[in-house]
C-alpha cells in the first residue's frame, strides 16, 4: 500500500536549501517537495552593546530557531565559539534547533520537546537568579523573556536578525498555487504568502503549531491541519494523517450509498 503522500507535491515555505530537513522529510515520504522560501534572513547591523562580556557569563544560552543559532555562531570570535562548544546552559526550542547547536560542536543540555517558545520557557523551569541570553530576530513574539523574566530571571536579547520577505517567479507562483499541500512553519511565512498569493487558494494549508496556525486563520487561510508535534517531522505526520483521511472519504460515501 503506498504512503498517503506519494506523488503528492508540497510546498515549503521555510528558508531551506533542497536538500533541507523539511524537503528531505517529504521525499522519504514519498512526496514532491516544492521549496519556495518565503522568507529571507537579514542580518541586524551589530550595535557593539555587549561585546565585553563573554557567553561564559550566562547560565543559560536560549535559542528558538535554527537561525538564531547560524546568526549567533557568526558573530562568535574565536575563543568564544570554544566557549560555546564547551557551554553547559545551552537551551533550544524543538530538536532541529539542537541538531543545529550539534552541528556546531555544542551540546542542548535541554530540548524543548515543541517548537513554541512557551515550552522551551516550561523546559527551563526555576530559572530565579540566572543570567539568560536569548539571540533572536528581530520582532520575536516576547513570551519568552516575558515568562523568564516573571520567573526571575535575568534576560539579556540580543538581536541578530530580521526576516523580509522574498520575491517568487512567475512560473513557480502557478507551481504553488497548483500543489496538493503548503506547509508554515513560522508567522512570518504566513504573512509573506498572503502578500505574494493572497487568500484564495486551493491547497491544503498545513502548520506546525498553534501560533503559525493562528496567524493563518487570522489572515483568513483556511487551515486543513496541524501538527500534534510542533516539529518539521510533525508537520510530515499531520500531512500524512490529512491525505490519508482524504483517501479514505470515498470508499466510505460508496460504502454509506450501498446500504
């Protein structure tokens, strides 16, 4: 029996390269990945606040993307990116956003078992007291160091960058409006669509969590589905489940006529 996805052709959105996690995901599934970045990633000019201290000041290093983590381990000299690899308080949101600080020769002393930053703030727990640096884009919602900051803890936020929107081609804009699937995982790339293809289309519309879905709805996208696990994995499992319920629909109506 072949898998739900197969011959499907699901966008992403997400700023990925073809052979990114998401696309390879959807491939091993069986499906079609059409990758089309919504959203680009602009570095914030460093304004030299912080420099003199060190990450080995901070009990705990928040990160809640994978580009977070990119942009910070750039802006990293030397001795500090050995301070980094070597970091005991390192926190990421989701295990893509871990799999990043690995990748950089840095260990997640915790991972957030979802892509929202409320559970990375529930993972951190009593945080009374410690210092926390959370690099991140600019326009980040603020639960974060709002919900450590009334635990007592000390943030520090650093912004490193800020998203903007990209352009489309025409040829791949009627690639996207044809495909069986469109999957966000952020706001922002919800936001970027909507201005690039408007509200009226087709797709099945599939998000990786509450907050991204939330932001489709209020956009007025209808929402097919939504991750039960906040995670790029996740949102292959609720495409799946989608498709699989949409396969079963007809031998059911024949099943309902014959009686």
């Amino acid at each position: 029996m072949s898998h739900p996805l197969a011959g499907r052709r699901v966008v992403v959105t997400r700023f990925e390269l073809e052979d990114g996690p998401l696309g390879s995901a959807l491939r091993r599934a069986g499906a079609e990945p059409l990758i089309v970045p919504l959203i680009g990633i602009d570095p914030v000019a460093d304004d030299g606040a912080g420099t003199s201290v060190s990450i080995r000041d901070f009990d705990w290093i928040a990160f809640t993307s994978t580009n977070g983590v990119r942009m910070f381990w750039a802006r990293l000299d030397t001795s500090e990116r050995a301070v980094f690899r070597a970091h005991r308080g390192i926190a990421a949101v989701g295990p893509a956003t871990a799999r990043a600080v690995a990748a950089l020769g840095g260990t997640s002393a915790i991972t957030a078992p979802e892509f929202v930053a409320e559970s990375l703030a529930d993972a951190l727990g009593d945080v009374t007291g410690k210092q926390i640096l959370w690099p991140r884009a600019a326009g980040a919602r603020s639960v974060l160091s709002d919900t450590l900051r009334q635990r007592g803890g000390n943030v520090v936020e650093r912004i490193l960058y800020d998203t903007v929107a990209l352009s489309v081609p025409d040829e791949t804009r009627d690639m996207v409006l044809d495909a069986d699937a469109i999957t966000f995982t952020s706001p922002s790339a919800v936001r970027a669509f909507v201005a690039c293809f408007g509200i009226d289309v087709t797709p099945k519309i599939v998000c990786i969590g509450p907050v991204t879905a939330a932001a489709a709805s209020d956009a007025a996208l209808v929402v097919n589905g939504v991750a039960a696990v906040f995670t790029l994995e996740g949102v292959v499992a609720a495409l799946s489940l989608m498709f699989a319920e949409a396969d079963r629909k007809p031998s059911s109506l024949r099943a309902s006529r014959l009686q």
